[in-house]
C-alpha cells in the first residue's frame, strides 16, 4: 500500500515560477526523501529531511516536514525547464524489524520556457 | 561507467517465459533494492536484502524470486511471466548508515522495461 501520496497529481508553471509539491503520509517515518525522474530514468534522490528535522534547504529546494500533520512540501524556487521531470517523496518507515523506502505516486511537473 | 548497471534494458518476452533481470553495483553498498514502476501508482518493492545471506520480501513479491549472488549482485527472476507483470523495473541500492534503523539515500539504475505479450 502507498505510504506517502503526492499532491498535485501534476502541475504546470512558467520559468522563473515557484512550484510547490505536497506529501501526505499515514504511518510514523524515520525520515522522509524526494526524488526526480526524468521521463523514464532512474530516480535521482534530491533531499533528506529527518523526523526531528522542520526544514531543509538544498540550492534552490526548501523541504519542510509537519510530523503532527504527517506531511511535507517541496519547494522548488525559480524553475527552469530543466526542472520538467516527476517528483516523489518516500518515507522510511519501520515493516517486520527492517527499514524500507515507500514511495507515492508522483507529482508530474511540467515547466514551460 | 554507472555505479549501478541493469541488464537488460529492454526485453519484450511472451507469457508462460522465464526471465532474468539482473543488477550489479561499484558502490560496494550492502543494502539492495528491487522496485517496479506502473504509470500511475508510483513504485513498489519486490524484494530487498541487507546483505549476502539476507533476502526479504516486498509489498508485491509473488511472481518472482531473486538471488543475492555476490555483495555486488543481485538478479529478479519472473519464473513464468504474465502480462500483467509488463512495468518498469529499477534496482537500488543504499548504504547502512548505522544507529537506529533506517534507509538512506538510494542510489538507483536506469531501468529495464519489460514487455510480457
């Protein structure tokens, strides 16, 4: 089952534009990722943010993680249409003694020149 | 060269076939990943291991087995491959970070696109 669902489901901006992505989760993470595809690549991991971490700052991203409301958000400031790709969170999250990544379904971003 | 390599990258095979999907990693991580894509429901793990002698299943593991043959390598096999199992399949890979359990950064490959008719 999904842990962590990405909204908006897709989301259209111009260059120089901000674009902010939303994470929602179920269940209590150890730490919360986004990664980046590109249109049928391997996934690029971009940020880290722990449990006992408000926010994070990697050039132009901000991540922010709501632990009470079991949510982040990434943003992306000033966009270029190199920033065209998917976008995913995945939580890390205890299952049967072991830590894995769950990933949600992805926010598609498309950033028009 | 990738520090994490699939072969093959594409295959197109027929239902009722085995297939193998095989991984290899220079990042000398312990930990790896296997993961499939379907359009619109993200990814979702098959199969994991922390080590050699460690093999663990994933959220969606039927229909498929894996062998962890070297720390280096680690291959999906689909014993009999059925149309539905036609997705993008990622191997991963992360380092053990120590202290309380948990995952960190996954280093993935570029994919093997399977096509089961």
């Amino acid at each position: 089952s999904q842990q962590g669902e990405e909204d908006p489901q897709a989301l259209s901006i111009q260059e120089g534009e901000n674009a902010t992505m939303n994470c929602s989760y179920k269940t209590s993470i150890n730490n919360l990722q986004w990664y980046r595809q590109n249109s049928g690549r391997g996934l690029v991991h971009l940020i880290l943010i722990r449990s006992n971490e408000r926010e994070k700052h990697s050039g132009r991203l901000r991540v922010t993680l709501d632990t009470s409301k079991k949510s982040s958000s990434l943003l992306i400031t000033a966009s270029r249409a190199a920033d065209t790709a998917s976008y995913f969170c995945a939580t890390d999250s205890m299952n049967s003694g072991y830590s894995t990544l769950t990933f949600g379904k992805g926010t598609m971003l498309l950033v028009s020149p | 060269d990738a520090d994490v390599t699939q072969t093959p990258r594409n295959r197109i095979t027929k239902t009722g076939k085995r297939i193998m999907l095989e991984c290899s990693q220079t990042k000398g991580h312990d930990r790896m990943y296997w993961y499939r894509q379907d359009p619109g429901l993200g990814l979702r793990l098959i199969y994991y291991s922390f080590d050699v002698k460690d093999i663990n299943k994933g959220e969606i593991s039927d229909g498929y087995s894996v062998s962890r043959q070297a720390q280096a390598k680690f291959s999906l096999s689909l014993e009999s491959a059925i149309p539905n199992q036609t997705a993008l399949y990622f191997c991963a890979t992360s380092d053990y970070t120590g202290g309380v359990p948990n995952t960190g950064e996954l280093f993935f490959g570029e994919g093997s696109r399977l096509t089961v008719l």
